[in-house]
C-alpha cells in the first residue's frame, strides 16, 4: 500500500493535486510525473481516506478513479459537492468506463472533466493544467468580488453616515435659521424704538445739547440705523429660505430696468451708464429674482462710486444648445472689483472684502443671493481684479 504523501512543501506558489485510485501502479507514476512538473502532491487509495485528506489539506484539484472498494468515485465526488468548504474543488475522473451514461453521471454529480484509463500522463497534464487555470480565474474572481463588495458596503456605509451628518446638519441649520430670524424680529421693535427717541431728541432737544453731546447723539442714530438695516438684512435672509416659491416666466430686463431708475433717483449727479440687454426672461420665482438683482446691481452702483463715470451691464450668455441651466446671466461694472484670491469667501454671511470706512454694508447680500440662486437649482460665481471691476455670473436649473 502508498501511504499519503507530500512533497515540494517549499514552494508557496505550487498547486496542490490529491490523486485517489486504488491501484498502487497508477498512483506512483501520475505521483512521479506531476512532482516532476512543480506540483504538490497527495494520494488516497479509496474515497473515505480521500475525503478525510480533502478536509484538512484542501488541494486544488482532485483525480478521482471511478471504480474503487467501498464508496465508489461518483459517491466521493458527490459528498465532496455537498460540503461548503469542498463543493468548488474541481474534479477530474479517472475512468476505464466509456458509456456516455457514466459519463453523463459524473457530470451530474459535479466532475469538471474525464480521463480515460489506460492513462497517458500527457493528457493528464494538459487537463489538469487547463482545470487549474480555471479554477485560479474562478478564485481571482471571487476575490475581487469580494473585495468590490466590501467597497460597495463601506460605500454604502459611508453615504449612509453622510445622509445622517446632512441631515443633522440641515436640522441644525433650520434651527440655527428659526433662532436668528426669532432673535432678529424680537430686536427690531426696539430698535426702532431707540431710532424713534434719537429722533425725537434731535428735533425737540438738540438745543440742549454741545458739539460733543449732538456729535456723540449723532454717532448712536448712525450705529442703530446700522443696527436696523443689518436685522432687515437677517430677516431677508431667514425668509429667503424659507419662503415658498412659485415659478412662473419672469422678465428679467424689465426688473433690471425698474432697479435702476430706483437706484439713479438716490445720486441724480452721478455719472453712470445703464446697459440693460433686452428680452432676458427667466423661469423662476419673481420676488426671489428680484432680490437678486436689486443685490448684484446695488453692489455694482455702490462700487463704483468712486469712478467719475462708471458702467453696469446686465444681460445673458447664450449657449449653442439651449437650455435653462446653460443660460449663464450676469452682472458687470468697472468699479472697485475685489482680489480673486478672496474669491471663497464672497458669498460667506457677515464676510466682507472692503472695509466699513470704503463702502456700507452688511456683509449678507451676496449670502442671500447664493441661497435664491441654489433654490432655483443654479450656481453664482464671480470674476473680478481689484479696481477694475467684478462680474457676477450665475444659472438657474
């Protein structure tokens, strides 16, 4: 009898062959000939014995004889099948049996292949070769599926943790929102108040007062008319989110126009070309749209005061395909312009790129802008170079 055997234990990369026959002839030398070409090899002279092996040592392929004493080839192959660990080791049968019927049996019960006795070794090689490269795509395969798998769950589990963080965050800003528009509208009474009394004080007691007391009374109208527009401005803000909107066709042109008669009645001695384009129209939410361009073109007439003549444009750029989203609208003037390397922080509430003594405000018109814009489905953005003006581009989806 051949005992179990191994050999060629040092190299990693060998696959592991189980030969199973019952003749001891045939055992040696498909043992002999396979060792030759660089594989592992182990040997069972019967089924039991075979699957005992298959167990622990886990080959890569299987030669199984047919015909063998107790539990026969066809057996051995389909408890082999049966076992999760075993079922995708490929087995190639060695058989003297030709009917096409025993065949067809071991095909049934899960062989890959057949090899006909009396054996040549040669054959044996080239299917043994070709079932392994088989076998080792098949487990190439599986790896990478189960490494595309597990990307896609950490995806999966990533997005999912991304969805909560927004949600919270979304949460968090609706009530951040809620407050500042509570706090904003609790404030203005009083603000309005306290403007009221300054007023009052100017009219009926500026008599009463010194150069300092009226300079220093003068000093608070100014800081609470700053305090009144920065809440108008909060509230604005607030309702701009929170507002809903109706679409309909608005005609941009036409608002354009109606902001800038406004906007020349305020310094009749200034200098400044209006170039409006004609026919822009837009689908959107016409209040909303109006507060865009009421900011972009008050930004372009507040900045280039300075100029002794100055130009704002408004109009459209019209892709070759049209569509809504494409139509790039935009608002250009050659005043004061900004650094483009400040450019991020445009759109940032309470964040101003001139200082307070160069020109008012808020900081929270273009914040407002960005969020009219972003409802509608669009982006803003802008191109500018200190004192020579700045253009504000933006789409709606």
């Amino acid at each position: 009898m051949i005992k179990d055997k191994k050999v060629n234990m040092n190299k990693p990369e060998q696959n592991t062959i189980l030969i199973v026959d019952d003749m001891p002839n045939n055992l040696g030398a498909l043992l002999d000939y396979l060792t030759d070409f660089g594989f592992e090899v182990l040997v069972a002279e019967d089924g039991e014995s075979a699957i005992e092996q298959v167990e622990y040592a886990l080959p890569d392929l299987i030669l199984l004889d047919v015909l063998m004493p107790g539990i026969d080839g066809f057996e051995t192959c389909s408890r082999l099948k049966s076992n999760q660990t075993t079922k995708d080791i490929p087995v190639i049968f060695m058989t003297a049996l030709s009917d096409a019927e025993d065949k067809v049996k071991g095909f049934s019960v899960g062989g890959v292949d057949y090899v006909t006795k009396p054996i040549q070794q040669a054959e044996v090689l080239a299917r043994v070769t070709t079932h392994l490269s088989i076998r080792n795509l098949q487990q190439q395969l599986q790896q990478q599926n189960s490494r595309l798998q597990q990307e896609i769950c950490d995806r999966i589990k990533i997005e999912q943790q991304l969805q909560k963080r927004t949600a919270q965050i979304e949460t968090a800003n609706q009530e951040l929102e809620a407050f500042s528009y509570s706090v904003a509208h609790d404030l203005r009474n009083p603000i309005t108040s306290i403007n009221g009394y300054i007023w009052v004080l100017q009219e009926e007691y500026a008599y009463l007062l010194d150069e300092d007391g009226k300079h220093y009374l003068e000093r608070v109208l100014v800081a609470t008319e700053r305090m009144e527009q920065l809440i108008d401005d909060i509230l604005r803000l607030s309702q701009v989110t929170r507002s809903k909107m109706q679409f309909d066709t608005v005609d941009l042109s036409q608002i354009a126009r109606e902001i800038a008669i406004s906007l020349r009645q305020t310094a009749n001695e200034r200098e400044v070309e209006f170039i409006i384009a004609e026919g822009v129209v837009a689908q959107g939410d016409e209040p909303l749209l109006k507060i865009v361009l009421e900011n972009l073109l008050g930004n372009a007439w507040k900045y280039t005061r300075n100029k002794p003549r100055a130009r704002i444009e408004f109009g459209v750029l019209e892709p070759e395909i049209h569509t809504e989203s494409s139509r790039q609208y935009f608002v250009r003037d050659d005043g004061a312009g900004f650094d483009m390397g400040k450019a991020d922080k445009l759109f940032t509430a309470f964040c101003r790129l001139h200082g307070k003594n160069e020109f008012e405000g808020t900081g929270i018109g273009l914040a407002t802008v960005q969020r009219i814009i972003h409802r509608h489905g669009g982006q803003i953005w802008a191109d500018g170079e200190v004192n020579q003006g700045a253009t504000f581009y933006f789409t709606l989806g």
